[in-house]
C-alpha cells in the first residue's frame, strides 16, 4: 500500500487526549476545535489533511466537498451514519472507524438498563430524592427464568448475551449474518423474528441502522410480543420506531423501555423521555474512560499505520472502490464465506454491501470484512 501524506488533523469533539499525542508523536499536527458549526467546520476544513470525529459532527457531503485536502476521516468509535461515506468514497477519502473499542461499555451499558428496568431503580431513586418512601409502587420481577431476545449477534450482542446469562436469563436472538451454530457457542438460540417477538419478556436491539433495521420493531411487532414486554435501545434510535413505542407504552403493551440513542438527538420531541416508565441516557453507550481511551488510540494509530504504508485497519469506504464480485479475502466471518460461495456483492447506493444471492445487507463496517476476527 502506498502511503498517505498526512501533516494535520482537526478534531472535532472530546476524543480521548491520547489521541492528540499518538499523532503528535508520529510527526502530524493536531488541532483541537470543538462545538463547530457546519458553516465554521466548511471553512475550516481545507486546512487539514484529516478529520477525526465521534458521533455529533455530522460530516455530511457539502463539508466533505469543501475539505480539498481531506484525506481521512476517522471516527474514534463505532457507528459511522454520521459521515457521509458516499461522498467520502467519491472524494477519495478513506473512512476509518474502531469498531471494537467501546464494545464492553456499550454491552455494559446494556445490561444496566435491562437491570433497571427489571427494578425500576432510576423511579425509586428519584423518588428517595423527593423525600419519598414508596416501597409498594416500585415492586420489581426477577430476570432469573425470563427471555432475553437479542436481535443483532455482532460484538455488542455477543457480550449482552454471556452478562445476561449470569442472571440467569434464557437468552435468544436472530441475526441474518452470524452463523446459527456460532452463536449457540455462546448459548444464543437462533429463531426467526415472527418466533422470537412472542417469546421475549425483554428484547434489546445491536444492529447498525440500515434500511433493513429501521423501525424492526414496529405496531406490528410490539402486537406479535408478551403483553408488558420491556425493550432496549442502545444502538441507534428508529431501530425502535419511536412513535410505535410510545403507543405501545400508552397501551400497556410495552411496560418499560430503556433508551440510550434517539432519532434526532438530543430529542426535541420530549414524549418518550418524559414517559415514567422510561429511563434514558443521553448516548452514553461509549461514555467510559475506558472505553474513549481505547478508541482514541486505536484511531490515531490506525491512521499512523495507514500514513506509513502498514496498513488500512478499520477502513469503511476503502470497501466501496472495490470491484462488484470480487473475492474478499477469507477468514471464518460469515460474510467472507459468502464472498468466496456467491462472489456476488453488489454496493448499495446507501454504501452498504448487498449479496445479490441472499438480498442480505452487510453494514460497511470494515471490521468483519478485513480484520477477518469474525465472529470467533
Ligand atoms: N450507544 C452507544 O454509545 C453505542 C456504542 C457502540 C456501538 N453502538 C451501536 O451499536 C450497534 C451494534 O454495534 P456492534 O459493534 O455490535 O456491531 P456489529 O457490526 O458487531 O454487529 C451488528 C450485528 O447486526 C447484525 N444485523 C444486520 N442486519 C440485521 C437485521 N436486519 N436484523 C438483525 N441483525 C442484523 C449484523 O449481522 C451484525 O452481526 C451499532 O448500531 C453501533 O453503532 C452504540
Ligand atoms: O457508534 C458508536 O461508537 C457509539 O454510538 C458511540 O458514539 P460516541 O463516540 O459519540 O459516544
């Protein structure tokens, strides 16, 4: 691979400081500006060969125009809806994300709010605050013998899964990707949706926000699961379409739901946050030291790997230059056995993978497709 010249970087929100000296001592300029608006972020952006980011920069097709210079765009973290890859690809500008960096916070996270809600912890706590104490109103269930559905079995799913387990829960999922006999390994029972809906007493989403996600639980899904069905949504809000929500909330269908991502955030639209029974979080899925500091680093060194010519770790749109049916590579991911079994990918105008055999969507998350980690 040949290397990238990179002499100065913008970043743009509170990205880990180890980020700043990984870069710094590999010789790369680095300039801290945070709280830019879109039009000072076009202004400024043809100043910098790189751009890293987390989840608020909206990168969007008229910066990515504007940025002459532009050679990378890094998110220290997972999702990468916030960047325009498309535009970015036809720039010829490298997308790069740490996909596995915040994985355990956000699993972490995950399992508190299935905890709280199972308790009511947040209400009782806040009712302590007010002076109160009402031991009847907050009586709780156990999750010992409950059903925990998971639907996306990637790396956030997988780590959910082993954490519920230890509270005893009976844990099933669905995941068009991820290998049914992979994820019995992990003690995931693989159904289809229509199975899995009637079965659950909890149900949390891990999948990337695509066409195919968006509103996966719907009227129609909350109708075919328990009565007082509890959810939780720490992926990316629409995967749980808000207005089904908050009917199924008013109806009783749904009897809690534990939100830590939104359609538009922060939300303008109060009405789930403001349901009592409701706990929410302002996207703090990835919110650990831990988490930030591994991030932080695994971008800067991921770009210090690409500008010495070592590599191209963690890249998402390097994936949409490639030729439709080429071969992958090979590894035990499953989507990397169907490259080599179909040779048949097509690129989605969205930028997601779509195999012409199957129809299944592959989020361009660069992980699964050159880490070649899988699902092991
Ligand atoms: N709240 C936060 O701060 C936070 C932190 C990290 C990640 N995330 C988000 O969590 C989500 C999961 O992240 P991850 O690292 O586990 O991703 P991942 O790529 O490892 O796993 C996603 C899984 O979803 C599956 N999937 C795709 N389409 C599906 C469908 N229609 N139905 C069911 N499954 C489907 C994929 O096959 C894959 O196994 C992403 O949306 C990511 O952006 C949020
Ligand atoms: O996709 C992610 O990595 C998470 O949503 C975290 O986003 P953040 O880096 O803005 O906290």
């Amino acid at each position: 691979m040949a290397p990238i010249v990179i002499k100065s970087i913008l970043i743009s929100e509170s990205v880990d400081p180890c980020c700043k000296k990984v870069l710094e001592e590999n010789g790369i300029q680095v300039t801290e500006k945070l709280n830019l608006t879109k039009e000072d972020l076009i202004s400024e952006i043809k100043n910098y060969d790189g751009l890293v980011v987390r989840s608020s920069t909206k990168v969007t097709a008229d910066i990515i125009n504007a940025a002459s210079n532009l050679k990378i765009i890094g998110r220290a973290g997972t999702g990468v809806d916030n960047v325009d890859v498309d535009a970015a690809t036809k720039h010829g500008v490298i997308v790069m994300n740490t996909p596995s960096g915040n994985t355990i916070s956000a699993a972490e996270l995950t399992c508190i709010l299935i905890t709280s809600l199972s308790r009511h912890v947040p209400q009782a706590a806040m009712s302590m605050k007010a002076g109160k104490w009402d031991r009847k109103k907050f009586m709780g269930a156990e999750l010992f013998g409950k059903t925990l559905g998971i639907v996306g079995l990637g790396r956030i799913g997988k780590e959910v899964a082993s954490r519920m387990q230890s509270f005893g829960m009976k844990t099933i999922g669905y995941d068009p990707i991820t290998p049914r006999e992979v994820t019995a390994g992990w003690g995931v029972e693989q159904m289809t949706l229509e199975e899995l809906w009637p079965q659950c007493d909890f149900i949390t989403v891990h999948t990337p926000l695509m066409p195919s996600t968006t509103g996966l639980l719907n009227d129609a899904s909350f109708a075919k699961c328990k009565k007082g069905v509890r959810v939780v949504n720490c992926a990316r809000g629409g995967i749980i379409d808000e207005d089904s929500l908050l009917r199924a909330l008013e109806s009783g269908q749904c009897a809690g739901a534990g939100l830590d991502v939104f359609v538009e955030e922060p939300p303008k639209n109060r009405a789930l946050v403001d349901h009592p029974n409701v706990i929410s979080c302002p996207h703090l899925g990835a919110s650990t030291s831990e988490a930030q500091a591994r991030c932080g680093q695994d971008i800067a060194l991921q770009i210090v790997d690409m500008v010495k010519g070592k590599g191209l770790v963690g890249a998402v749109s390097a994936l949409v230059s490639l030729p439709v049916g080429m071969e992958m590579g090979y590894g035990h991911c499953n989507g990397i056995e169907m490259s080599n079994e179909t040779g048949a990918f097509s690129i989605h105008h969205s930028g997601l993978l779509v195999c012409s055999r199957t129809g299944v969507e592959f989020p361009d998350s660069g992980w699964c497709l050159w880490g070649g980690e899988g699902f092991g």
